[in-house]
C-alpha cells in the first residue's frame, strides 16, 4: 500500500459538479493498494497516517500529529500511485490491486482511520475525481507500506 500525505490548509474533491469530501487544516491522503496487500498495510498506513507529526505545536515545526493539531483528513484513491515507468512510455499498473478488491481495503483504511477518532472525508472509489488542494509548507510525505522493515 503506497500514500502520499500532505500537509493541507483545505483541499475539496469534486465528482463532475459535486463535492464528494472538503476539509480545513488536515492532510490529504492519495491512496494506492497493491496486488499483495492485507489488513497488515491498512493497519500499518493508518497508524502512520494518525501518528506522523507534521503539524507546528507550541512553536516547534513538525511536532504534533494531525489528531493533536485537531486536523481532518481527506482520503482519495489513486491506484496511478503504482503506475511503473521502466521501461517504454506508458505506465504500467501490473503492481496495483484489482478495483474490488482494493475497494475493500480503501473503505477498511477510512474506517480505521475514522475509528481512531478523526474525521475523515472522501473521494469517490474509481471515479473521475478533480482535488483541489493548498499544501502548507509544502510539506509532502511518502509511505509505503513494503518499507516498514
């Protein structure tokens, strides 16, 4: 499971002319699930996603986590986040999970996420989505969860 977080603050995602999920201060999360993905990488992206301080506290950059700073987090899928550029000019998306079964993981990560007391808006799972977002800092972090060891 790969993430992209960043630091936000606001970001929206619309659907066509409707607005799925719109948060203040918080972080965007592109999300993307791969082939050999479980409950293990939800769990692990979550925590990470919870825990990670890079929000200001008491005049200290980077000291607080978004559920200390009172942040909300916005959730979008992007399995483009395995596209693989080795070799020719198109990606390759041979990594990424099929769309029902990263579904399930995607909806298992935003209940995780939710159940440790954030909130949590959404884009739409496989659709055409436009995110619009203003990065504070910028502050733009990788996980990956293949890395954890």
């Amino acid at each position: 499971m790969r993430a992209v977080v960043q630091r936000v603050t606001h970001a929206t995602v619309r659907v066509g002319d409707r607005v799925t999920g719109e948060i203040g201060a918080g972080m965007v999360v592109l999300i993307a699930v791969a082939k050999q993905d479980s409950a293990r990488d939800v769990a692990y992206i979550a925590a990470k996603i919870r825990d990670m301080r890079v929000f200001e506290g008491e005049g200290k950059p980077m000291d607080r986590s978004v559920v200390q700073s009172g942040g909300s987090v916005l959730v979008v899928s992007q399995f483009t986040l395995y596209g693989d550029m080795r070799k020719g000019r198109r990606p390759s998306f041979d990594e990424a999970a099929a769309p029902a079964e990263a579904r399930g993981l995607y909806e298992a990560l935003v209940r995780e996420l939710r159940a440790s007391g954030l909130t949590v808006e959404t884009g739409e799972f496989q659709a055409m989505m436009q995110v619009e977002l203003v990065n504070d800092g910028p502050v733009t972090i990788l996980i990956d969860s293949t890395k954890q060891f």
